[in-house]
C-alpha cells in the first residue's frame, strides 16, 4: 500500500510531459483502466497555456520561492481603473483559463493581472504542492502589484488557487482589499478523501498514505495544510463561490470556511454547478455576483 501510495502521491504533485495523455474521468473510465489507475496513478500533462489575451498586456516574471510568468492586463478605462485583481488558477490549470474572467474584469474597469503557478504554463518545474507553497508565489505576485503603486489589489482564486489565497493570507503579512475565492477544500486530507470516493475506492488508508507521501516527497507536513485554518486570519471582505454539485469539495468544508472568515463576508452558491469553471455555465450570473462585489468594496 505504500508503494502505491509513493506512485500516487509522486503523480499527482508532478505533472507529467505535456504530450503525455492525460487519464480521462471516472466515469468514462474501464474497470481495468481504472484497476490501473488506482495502482499506478493517473497521468496529469503540465499545463500549457493554449490562447492569449484579447487586449494590451506585458509578460511579467517573477522571482520568489520559484520563477513564475504574469500576464499584466489593462482594463477599457486604462488611466483611470479602479484597482487590480491578481488572478490565479486551479490545480492543473494555467493562466489561459482565467482569460474569460479577466476579460469580464477589465470590461469593469479592473486591470487583471494572471499567474501561473510553479508547474504550469510560462512558470518554472514540473511540480504542485495544491496550494502549500504556491501560497508563496500569491505574495511574490502582491508584492509585485504593491510596488507599482497600486492600492486596491483584489485576489481571485479557484480551487487550489482559492487554497493558496487563504495561506498566504494566514502566514504572511499581506493585506488586500477584498478576496474571491470559488470552491477552496477544507484540507488537504478531505479533498484527497473526495477524489478517492468519486474512483468509488475505499478511502482508509490509502487517502492517509497519499497524504502523507505527498507531504514527504515535497518536503512539507500534508495533514497540516488546511485552508479552513487558514480562513480564520481573514478580516477583508470576501465573496466564496460555490457549485452545489461539487463532488470534490462538500458543503460542510465551505460553510467552516465562510464561518472562519472574519469581517464582510458573502457566500454565493450555483444550484447546478460542480467543481469547475462557474463562468462557462453561469456567465452572467457570475460577472454580476463579482462585479457587484468589488463595487460594495471599492
């Protein structure tokens, strides 16, 4: 079981090649390939950004725990926007996948400015610690956005993203002027449980296991990372977004986040959505929810 556990926990904190294909979904998978699988883990290509943006933007690079690329996007109003939000991605995404939402933002009036984390697109490595130490890479990125002068910095994440929002607040002295944050999990240990349910395989012990490996091998306590700890340093105003057909993140992990957080704080559910990009099936909705977010505020 150890072994195993070594395979799993090794595949899913290293993205493999890009051209290596990734293993499907659950539900589209055989009982053999999915026997396979849960013995050797499942293939996860590194992210590659696969669009550009619309408008004017400046590659920017940063140095901190890791050497990460930012894409710096001005909004309709150029001169006079109302703030910058620093926008980062879920686990096996990149900053491509932001563009729909950053695009949204600067129709708004807000200058976006996306990241890809260590492992992913322009980023430096071929490594994923869910969070633990991109929490460091949401500072680098702060700090950044802090220097040019700007006052209103806003930080959006989904998911992982979401995760690493909540760290960097919790372990560093950052402090922005509002947060959305979609479908953060509670720990680490929960969100591996949940991926473990949904192949329909038994969850103790090995969930424990692969926790506890990936820890190991990225050199950082797995049980430890807990956003929902992470939550109670939060005191700027926060908007959460869930889907409540989320299978990889419950309804219980996000109320003890929402209930964590101190200060204005709004909690936005999307009856029929699941663990994934709101945008695509919310469009609308979701652009109101944000915007008139960041207009209450601003």
């Amino acid at each position: 079981m150890n072994i195993i556990a070594l395979f799993h926990a090794y595949k899913f904190t290293h993205f493999a090649e890009s051209k290596t294909e990734r293993t499907k979904s659950p539900e589209s998978l055989t009982a053999f390939d999915k026997f396979r699988a849960l013995l050797f883990g499942v293939n996860n290509p590194r992210p590659e950004n696969n669009k550009m943006p619309g408008r004017n933007y400046k590659v920017i690079n940063l140095s901190g725990n890791k050497k990460i690329e930012c894409w710096q996007i001005e909004s309709e109003k150029k001169d006079s926007a109302s703030g910058t939000v620093i926008m980062f991605h879920g686990y096996g995404g990149n900053k491509s996948s932001l563009l729909g939402k950053s695009e949204e933002l600067n129709k708004s009036g807000y200058n976006t400015f996306a990241v890809d984390f260590m492992g992913s697109g322009g980023s430096e490595g071929n490594r994923t610690t869910l969070g633990y130490e991109e929490a460091e890479e949401v500072k680098t990125a702060f700090d950044y956005i802090k220097a040019q002068g700007e006052k209103n910095i806003y930080l959006f994440g989904t998911s992982m993203g979401s995760a690493a929002i909540l760290k960097a607040i919790s372990d560093n002295d950052i402090h922005p002027k509002g947060i959305i944050i979609e479908c953060p999990f509670g720990s680490m240990y929960q969100t591996t449980c949940a991926r473990f349910k949904i192949m329909n395989a038994p969850v103790f012990p090995m969930a424990g296991l692969l926790v506890f490996w990936g820890g190991v091998q990225n050199g950082f306590w797995g049980f430890g990372h807990n956003p929902a700890e992470y939550a109670k340093k939060v005191n700027c105003p926060a908007l959460l977004l869930y889907g409540e057909e989320d299978r990889k993140v419950s309804r219980a992990e996000i109320d003890e986040i929402y209930t964590n957080m101190h200060g204005v704080k709004f909690l936005k559910t999307y009856k029929y959505a699941g663990h994934d990009d709101y945008f695509v099936q919310y469009k609308d909705e979701w652009t109101k929810d944000v915007t008139d977010f960041l207009k209450k505020v601003n």
